[in-house]
C-alpha cells in the first residue's frame, strides 16, 4: 500500500464515520478476501514487459465498489480521486488511482473467464460453512430488469437479448434475474437470467439444488411439479381469481389461511431483489447483451448475500460493528 497522504490522514481522524465508512467497515470483515484473490489471481497479468499491473486485492476491491455504489467506469476513477474512504478501502495513494480502461479491463476479465459464477459459489461456501446457508428449503422467483427501450442510438435498434413481456397491464422491456433462496435465512443460492418474455416456471429446474424437500412458489410456477422430477413438498400460490371466485364461508377461510402462512415464507425470496434494486442500485441494466449483464447480476447476488448475513458474521467473529458516531 502507497504512504497515506496527509489529506487522507486528515480524513482517517476526524470523529464522525460517514455510512459509507461504516458499510465498507462492514464488508472489510465479511468478505471472504483470499477466497476471492485465489479465483482471480490465475488469470490476472504478471508483472512483466509493459506498464506493471495494479495489484490484485487492490483490483478486486475497486470492482466490488464498483457494484456496491453502481459506478460506471468513468465515475469509479473519478470518484477514487474524490474519496478518500474509497482508496483507504482499495489500498491506494492520489499517486497510483486506475484509470477507467484499467477499471474495464479488469471486469472483462472477469467475464472473459466466467469468474462471476465462481465468485458466487465461493461467497456460498464460504456462508455454508459458517452454518448460514442451509437449503433444506427453496423459494423461487424473477424480476424484471429493464433495459433502455430507445432506438435513438448508434445502431438505431434496442439490444436484440433483450425483450419485452407484459406485467399487469404494463409493457416492460429488458431481462429476467431468476433466483432461488434458502426458505431458511433467505440468502440466494441459485441465479439464472434470461431475456424477460421467458416464463418464471421454465427455469424452476435449473433453479432447485436438488436436496430441497420444500418449496415455496408464486402462482406464475403454476405447473412445475411436472418440470422437477423429484418427490418435493410443493407450496405454490393460488391465483388471486380463484380465491375471488371462491364461496364465501369456513372453506375459503382455511385455503386464505393457507395462502397467508405461504406468502409469509415466500417474502423472503424479496429481500434480495430489494438490495440489489434499492441498496446497490440496480434499476436498469448496466451493460448491452445478456452475457455480461448476467455476471453482473451474479455478482450483485453474491454481494447482497454478504450484506444481508454481515450482522451474524461479525458476531461470529467477535468484532464489534463499525458505528456512525
């Protein structure tokens, strides 16, 4: 790590920590570090002829900013530059910040080589054998995420992967993030995506470990007992025209009790889209072409995995938490 400089230093003793001092204090602790560099440190560039490559674990953290704080290229440089929190946490001095190629070159390596998924499973493993992950029971869902609709642009066509598919009474445009969840404690242990006109229930297959004896769905699964050719406890959701259609009286009260104990479990399989949505900042996809966009969203998967189990891993550890004053 370069010497800190006195701006820095000045930064590092005021009294007060910013959230997002505090968050990156978090995730110093909880990120599985050496797991992740030994993944990547196979593909990485040696020092050699040319420039002399940016450390590894300095990369890695940049890139993992990158996708907390939804930061193109461009804005991460730039705001390495700005925030002193962001290089303590990256190891890196005013003197040495990568440039937005530098940041670009190190995600495409990341894709070229599949590492989002392994990334992934690392992150999953590394929360099984804390005894956080354990996929007795399944929860399935999707989301939409929507892509830019607007032919105003060099092709003048929208991304050909992408589609649109109705919701409700509402045209959307983009891709589908299929997930399944730990019915447990709600972490994510499957991610598949598609383009967004693909139906929920034709990914329940790849979505399901296959050691799950429950598993809790949505009405748009309707139909996937027939898909998983195993002996599962199926808890799907009835369409809300059935219950309305239902006869008032003791039987439609037992079946809107039934519903009521399914959709308290199935809220889970919500909380992580609502980090990666609303905590990471995903609301459109960031790149064109669905290959990239789904490392992406594997990767977020992964981070708000993390994020959500920060709070029992550092009570694990016996650290305490980092506080806002």
């Amino acid at each position: 790590m370069s010497q800190i400089s006195f701006a820095d230093a000045e930064q590092a003793g005021k009294r007060k920590k910013t959230r997002r001092e505090v968050f990156l204090g978090e995730m110093e602790l909880v990120v599985p570090w050496k797991a992740l560099l030994k993944i990547i440190e196979p593909h990485y560039p040696v020092a050699g002829r040319g420039r002399r490559p940016y450390p590894l674990h300095a990369m890695l953290r940049v890139h993992l900013m990158q996708n907390w704080f939804a930061l193109s290229d461009p804005a991460m440089e730039e705001a390495l530059y700005e925030i002193a929190s962001l290089r303590t946490f990256a190891g890196l001095g005013l003197e040495a910040i990568p440039d937005e190629t530098t940041i670009l070159n190190f995600r495409h390596l990341l894709e070229a080589n599949d590492l989002a998924e392994d990334i992934f499973k690392q992150v999953n493993a590394h929360l099984t054998r804390k005894g956080l992950l354990l996929k007795r029971g399944s929860i399935v869902d999707a989301t939409i995420i929507a892509a830019p609709s607007s032919t105003k642009n060099s092709t003048g066509e929208r991304d050909p992967e992408m589609h649109q598919t109705k919701k409700g009474n509402q045209w959307h445009f983009g891709m589908k993030a299929h997930i399944a969840v730990d019915a447990e404690s709600g972490l994510v242990h499957t991610v598949t995506a598609t383009a967004a006109n693909e139906a929920d229930v034709e990914q329940v297959a790849d979505l399901l470990h296959g050691k799950e004896d429950a598993v809790w769905a949505d009405s748009g699964y309707r139909g996937a007992q027939a898909r998983v050719m195993r002996d599962v406890q199926w808890h799907i959701a009835s369409r809300p025209s059935d219950m309305a259609n239902m006869p008032e009286g003791r039987a439609k009260a037992r079946v809107r009790k039934n519903e009521y104990e399914k959709a308290s479990v199935r809220a889970k399989v919500e909380h992580p889209f609502r980090v990666i949505k609303r905590q990471f900042g995903l609301v459109k996809v960031r790149f064109k072409g669905l290959a990239k966009n789904t490392a992406h969203v594997i990767t977020l998967f992964a981070l708000s995995n993390l994020w959500m189990a920060r709070r029992k891993l550092i009570a694990m550890m016996g650290q305490v938490r980092p506080q806002t004053a």
